[in-house]
C-alpha cells in the first residue's frame, strides 16, 4: 500500500515553530502533565503518519493538541484590585483558610463566624490584614442575615462586593436516613439551604451591578446517596440545584455561579472526635425504642465506628479546596463545577457509569460498610434476608473491606 507523502524539512519546522509560539501563550507548567501530554502526542503523531493521509492526520493532531493545551494551560485571573468578598462559615476549615488566602493577596474579606470570640476568629484578627473584617452570623437566625446584609451593603459601597463564598454547612448526625430525626433534616436544611438561599438572595442586588460571583462549597454526598448522610446529603443537593438555577437566571446579568465538590479532608470539625461520639450517645438516647431493637446498639456502633475510620484517612492539605475557591472568584471563565480532593473522578465514573449494584457496594466500601440490622440477623426471631439481596449479586450482606482513600 503506498503511504501518503509526510511533511519534511522546512514544513515541519513552520509547524514546530508555531507550536513552541502556541506553548509560550499558553503559560504551561513544565512538569509531568506537560510532560505527559507530550509524550502522547509524540505517540499520536507515530500513529497518525501511519494510518492516516497527511490532511486527516494533521487535522487529529492539531485537535489534539489545542485539547492538551487548553487542559494544561493556567486560566487567565482577573486582577484582584479593590475587589471585596464575603464568605461564611470562617471559624475553621475552608471558610477560615480561604479568608486567609484571600486577605494575603489583597481582597477586602467579610469573614462570618458563629462567634466572635472562637478560637478560628481570634487567628484570623491576629494574622491578617485591617481589611479583614469579622462578623458574627447564624444562618439560621434571620435577625443575623439581616445585620450582615446591611454592614455588606454599607462597607462596600466604594468597592461593590464582587463575590459571595456560601461556605457554612452543618451536619450533626451520621446514620441511616429512618434513625435520623425530622428535626437533623430540618436543621441541615436550615444551615445548608435556606440560609444560603436568604443570604444570597440579600446579595444580589450588589453581585449584578459588579457583575460578581457566587461560590458555593457543597458534597458529592449531594449527588450520590453515601450511607449514613441521608439529612446532610439531601440539603447539599438541594442548594447545589438552586446554585444551578441561579447559574442559568443570572447569566444575563454576567453573575457567574460556581459549585465546589470537595472530597474529604480534615477539617477541625472532622477531627473532633469527641463531638462524634457525645453525638452518637444522644442519638442512642432518644431512639424510639422501636427502632432500636430493630437496628440494634451494635448497628449504630458498627456505623460510628466505620465514619470514625474513613475520617482517618481524610486529607489534611485544604489547600486543593482553597485553591479551587479562588479560582471561582478570579478565572476569567470559572467552572460550574469543582471537584478538589483525592480518588473523586474514579467515584463520579462508578456512580454514573456502572450498575446500581456495584455502585452501592462501592460507597459501603468507600465510606461505610454494609452490615445487617439486628432484626434481619440470622438467628433472629422472624429474621429473613432482604428480598433484593438474593437477586442482587453485587450486594454483600457481610461488611465490605475498606478501601483507603
């Protein structure tokens, strides 16, 4: 078979050249990505000289290569100057080291805490700049959302208030949905929805005149049911949704919204193991007594015991987080969404892609094992095996291994 002429010589040089060009306007990072995609050009250009005519590999590789590029290559910021942000939830985690981040580059930051005198606000008035301001706010206290609306209102009015950082989440309890309290849910939904919804719908007004941001930090436990989170989970997925009616109905107005999936990390909240633990023991006291030899001590335990352990292997670097924060308030595009932390684009491909079987046996793997309440134990009186379990080859009645994070 005769092979179709390749470019030699001077071509090549021509097209050489425009790449380094095409490089040098990217601002790529040298280092193994770079590297990386180098090299699988280098294999796709040894593929394409001998399976495709001269146009039509050309064509492959030029694709190719703008995908790399524009994958690899840093956003373009947008220069901090005078810009002002407010971000909630301050006393510890992300809230407070994102606050951090953004005062050491030269925001004007609203920080919120739940206190005044915490611990998390008493570092941030003592390592950061005068324009950081703190300011006490309960998201769920409407009397608190309205003083933080007119201090932002009355603060900004040099600077206008470019972005809004809903940071502020709760989650009290880590059991199945049926042994969470009505009042969990409400609770979770108080903090995590409806008080970023009243927040934010005091912002907007000052986010479209500066044609600002919005950044959200939810879960993916509100886009997929991991075991044990059921209250938290269905108020991440209820403002991760309203974030994206806000995304589409302010488009016109040049907001642009952003969403952060974080994986987990070591947050002090999550390193508060004591706080886990008086949790577990009001949940085991005000269990219907019903529930409770239904599921027995030990089920609960067992969960306890399992959300204790995956917190251990939870990350203790949030710069991943912080960095993504920044980058939806800075990039001259942002993404819709951010998913910072380990092991999460191999979660989203099982949850999206595979069986409903394996994907349920991979968040009891991942976060909490599977393990049958007391009711449905062999031995039991009355005890028979859940009737899905027989039809379903990828459920395992026993407890799934751990899988490490």
């Amino acid at each position: 078979m005769e092979r179709w002429p390749w470019p030699s010589g001077g071509a090549w040089l021509l097209v050489a050249a425009r790449a380094l060009l095409q490089l040098l306007r990217s601002d790529l990072r040298l280092g193994r990505p770079l590297l990386a995609a180098l090299a699988l050009l280098a294999a796709l250009d040894w593929l394409c000289q001998r399976l495709l005519p001269p146009p039509a590999a050309l064509a492959v590789l030029a694709a190719a290569g703008w995908i790399a590029l524009s994958r690899l290559a840093r956003p373009q910021r947008l220069p901090v100057a005078t810009r002002a942000v407010l971000i909630t939830g301050c006393d510890s985690g992300f809230g407070k080291e994102t606050a951090k981040k953004l005062d050491s580059m030269g925001f004007t930051v609203l920080a919120t805490v739940l206190e005044l005198n915490s611990p998390g606000a008493i570092e941030l008035r003592t390592c950061c700049s005068p324009r950081l301001r703190l300011l006490q706010l309960d998201l769920t206290k409407p009397g608190d959302i309205s003083r933080v609306l007119e201090f932002t209102k009355a603060h900004t009015t040099s600077t206008g208030l470019w972005g809004l950082v809903n940071n502020a989440g709760h989650n009290e309890v880590v059991a199945d949905a049926e042994l969470s309290p009505v009042a969990t849910f409400r609770s979770c939904m108080e903090v995590n929805f409806f008080g970023a919804l009243e927040l934010t719908k005091g912002l907007l007004p000052l986010l479209r005149s500066s044609r600002g941001r919005i950044v959200t930090v939810g879960s993916p436990a509100g886009d997929m049911p991991y075991p044990c989170l059921g209250a938290y989970g269905t108020s991440k997925a209820a403002v991760a949704l309203l974030m994206d009616t806000f995304s589409c109905e302010l488009l016109p107005w040049g907001v642009k919204v952003s969403i952060i999936q974080p994986g987990c990390f070591k947050t002090e909240s999550v390193r508060n193991v004591g706080q886990w633990e008086k949790r577990k023991q009001l949940l085991l006291a005000n269990l219907p007594q019903e529930l409770l030899q239904a599921y027995g001590k030990d089920y609960i335990e067992h969960l306890h015991g399992q959300f204790l352990r995956s917190l251990r292997l939870a990350m203790s670097d949030l710069s991943p987080v912080v960095d993504a924060i920044t980058d939806a308030l800075l990039a001259a595009r942002p993404r819709r969404r951010y998913y910072p932390g380990q092991g999460l684009g191999l979660m989203y491909f099982i949850h999206y892609y595979l069986p409903e079987g394996l994907r349920r046996r991979f968040l009891q793997a991942f976060f909490i094992s599977h393990r049958l309440p007391r009711a449905l134990q062999p031995g039991q009186p009355g005890a028979t095996p859940p009737q899905d379990a027989a039809q379903d080859p990828n459920l395992s009645l026993g407890p799934s291994p751990a899988v490490a994070r």
